[in-house]
C-alpha cells in the first residue's frame, strides 16, 4: 500500500499549533525548487536564499519544537524564543510535505533521492536507486546550476561523500568547465559544516544551501523514533543551531538592502534504524518557509 502508515502519526502531525497545513493537504517536496526559483524572479530587492537541510528528521520530531495546543501532543513546553523552526514559523509558515514520489510511481525515501528531488523540483527516476548507481543529467538541473547560469554565486555544502561521487557528479564538472559560480564544500562533521555556513552567510554567495546529518546519524545508530532521547536531543540542538545561522543573516551590514528566504527541510524520515519505504514514516517531511507559501502561489 502507497504510504501505508498509523492513525497515531497522522494525529502528532495535525496537532492543532504546529503545522499550517494537514497531512491531507501536505506537499510534494519538489516544490522546494519552485519556491527558491520564484523567489530570485520576483523580489525587489537582492534576492539571497538559505536552505537549510536536516537528513534524516521526521515531521512528528516538530512537536518537540513547537507547541501544540494539544497537550498530549507537545506536552507543557514552551515556544523556544532561539528556536530556528518557531522564528519561520512566526515569519512564514511551517508545512507537512512528503518524499516518496506518486502512487503511480514511487521513488525511495532515500538521502539522494529526497535532495535531488527537492533541488530540481522533480521527482527522480524510478531506476535510480540509493543515489551510488547515478548522477543528475541536464534534464535535471539543481537551483544551484539554474542560479549559477543566471550569473548567481551557488554553493552546496555537505558531509555524505555520494553527494560529490555520484548524485552531483556531472554537475560538478559542467560547473567547472563552464567556469559558473556553483561551488561545492565538503565536510567531515556537522561541527565543521556549521562553522562554513557561518562563512558562507557573511561571504558573498547569493545562494547557501547546506545539509546537516545529525538527525539521520543518530536515526541509523539508535533508531528514528518520536520516543528516543538521542534522536529527538540532536534535532533540538539542531533547531538552535540553525538559528544562529538566521541570527547570522541579520548581522550582514547589507541586511536591509537584501531579501532573505530562510528555508529548512527535511529529506526523508525513518522508521526503527531505517528508511527507504513507503511507510508514513519514512514519507512524511516538513518544510520551513521564512514567507508564507501563498507567496509563491503555490
């Protein structure tokens, strides 16, 4: 059954204060690149973009972050004023969306596939399996390279290896060769990956996009699950990590000259210590916007 899953997920997700939309009326998460796309076309102002990725994290792991008015949801926290997920919330709006693919032709809820999915607006081949057998042709070109050719500065800064062997490969190359400013940075940990997004922010680059492993690390080791202490502290820590990346964009001297979209997604979640299914859990995403989605008419 296509995204078979369990009445209680579905309950934690509409958990009336949390998500501005249902888990009926969720999202594919190939909007990502339409929302990035229409952002650059129609501000005014200088158009620069954040996506922040977190690998791994399940959209029930955000009521951890936010508080539900359903107390047997969220419990009796309070709303986290450094929370990065709370401030787009506040801003724009937070959404339930999913990876996956259609019915009529699902895709793994997988790591390559979920980014690729979400950068290129489109859902990935079918054939294309665990992102090591494949790399992204011109038929699937990312934000990053439709950005770069409009005379943007790119950068995509990541720790998971595959993401330069195979998923970009291609890309990679024909940003070198075409000498586009689309640049790549690789990382050994989060730690490392933080501090270049810092740098990236103050730099130049118009558009950051940077994938954190954390919550998907601690998913395979000890198990993707609401429940679990290690799993649900690292997406925390990660929420306010992420804020000071947003604290980072309001420190620029050219803020008020600049429009900032703030984007923070997930790729895929988990169920035990895995995921690739089509089970809710591995299915179900969430998108936070820093501008409501009715802004991109979507």
């Amino acid at each position: 059954m296509f995204g078979f899953g369990n009445e209680k997920y579905i309950k934690a997700v509409n958990a009336k204060g949390i998500f501005d939309n249902t888990y009926e009326t969720k999202l594919p998460q190939t909007v990502i690149n339409t929302i990035i796309l229409k952002h650059f076309e129609t501000t005014e102002r200088v158009p620069k973009c954040l996506f922040i990725g977190w690998d791994g994290c399940r959209a029930d792991a955000m009521k951890y972050l936010l508080k539900s008015n359903d107390e047997k949801i969220s419990g009796y926290n309070d709303t986290n004023i450094f929370s990065a997920v709370s401030s787009l919330k506040t801003s724009g709006g937070l959404y339930v969306t999913y990876a996956g693919g259609e019915e009529d032709s699902p895709q793994e809820t997988s790591t390559a596939q979920g980014w690729a999915s979400a950068i290129c607006g489109k859902w990935m081949k079918k054939e294309w399996r665990y992102g090591i057998e494949w790399s992204l042709d011109e038929s699937y070109p990312t934000a990053m390279k439709t950005l770069a050719l409009k005379g943007y500065t790119t950068s995509f800064s990541v720790i998971w290896p595959v993401h330069f062997d195979n998923t970009y490969l291609k890309e990679i190359e024909f940003a070198q060769k075409n000498n586009l400013s689309q640049y790549y940075y690789k990382f050994e940990l989060d730690s490392e990956l933080h501090s270049d997004l810092l740098e990236r922010i103050k730099s130049d680059d118009d558009f950051i996009f940077g994938i954190y492993e954390n919550p998907d690390s601690n998913g395979h080791g000890t198990g993707f699950d609401d429940k679990n202490y290690r799993y649900v502290s690292g997406i925390c820590n990660l929420d306010r990590l992420s804020y000071v990346l947003l604290d980072e964009i309001k420190r620029r001297p050219s803020y008020e000259e600049e429009d900032w979209l703030v984007l923070i997604a997930s790729d895929h979640g988990g169920h035990s210590i895995r995921h690739g299914t089509q089970k809710i859990e591995d299915r179900t995403t969430f998108l936070a916007l820093s501008k409501p989605k009715e802004n991109f008419n979507l």
